[in-house]
C-alpha cells in the first residue's frame, strides 16, 4: 500500500484561541481529517485508522462524541492516556524541524515560518514515509523493552 501523508494545517495561534479547545479541533481539523479518510478509505477499498495522541483536544467526551456523528469513532485506534507516543508523525515532525533548523537564513518571521513548515511538509515524500515505518519495529521494542518508560525516540 502506498504511504501517504494527510494535509497539513497550520493552527494560528494569533487568529484563533492559543490551545486547542475540543470545540475548536472538531470545527477546524477533524473535518479536513475526514475528508482525508474517506479519500483514503476509498482508494485502499478497506477502511483505515484514525491514530491520535493523547492531547485533551483528541480526548475528551464532546470529541468522542463529534466522532460518534460522524460515524468515525470505530476507527480511532485506541490510546492510553500518558502512553508512550508512538505516531509516526511525530518522526515527520522532528525531521522538518531540522530541516527548518539548519536553513539559512533561518526564517524569523510568521509567515516565513509557516512558509518554510509549508515547504518543509510538502517535500516529505514516499521514501521518507517508508523510513518512519520501517524502524516502527524498533520503536515498539524499545517501548516494550523500557516498560512503556522513556526512550530515544
């Protein structure tokens, strides 16, 4: 199956509320998240799973709920609270970071940054997927072999 990553959005601090409220997570990404899992679902002819982390945003009831609506909440793949973050986007997240780090000129304005994180994202490609999936066997084992405690990644 192809790996491939969903859209990127870029939450403004500035325009909007500076946490992300459960009310605010339903209106603005859960919809552009659906999109994408039908999208996905479709293409795959099966369905595919929703994986969050657990920010109180993707864990609360009103959240829980949204999704019920939607028909979406059995495709949340279930996570403990303070468990170990095992979601690949997280090894998406660290590699633009360092890519935006070593830039020259480091960009120093909003928009410069959002430009740079819009790049960034936009370079991600297939091999850099199949990288993070592929050492998903290490990061388990290092989980596992730590009791769930802290590692490396």
């Amino acid at each position: 199956m192809r790996k491939q990553k969903g859209p990127l959005i870029i939450w403004d601090k500035a325009a909007m509320v500076k946490t992300i409220k459960s009310a605010a997570y339903c209106t603005h990404i859960v919809p552009h998240l659906e999109q994408f899992w039908y999208e996905r679902s479709r293409e795959v002819n099966d369905y595919v799973y929703i994986q969050q982390d657990g920010a109180s945003a993707h864990r609360s009831k009103y959240t829980k709920d949204y999704y019920q609506q939607r028909g979406l909440l059995a495709y949340l793949l279930p996570w403990i609270a303070c468990s170990p973050d095992l979601n690949l986007i997280e090894g998406v997240w660290r590699r633009m970071k360092g890519r935006i780090n070593h830039r020259i000129p480091h960009p120093q304005t909003n928009e410069a940054i959002k430009a740079a994180i819009l790049e960034e994202w936009n370079a991600v490609d297939e091999d850099d997927l199949n990288y993070l999936v592929l050492g998903m066997a290490d990061r388990v084992s290092a989980v596992r072999n730590s009791n769930g405690g802290h590692t490396k990644y």
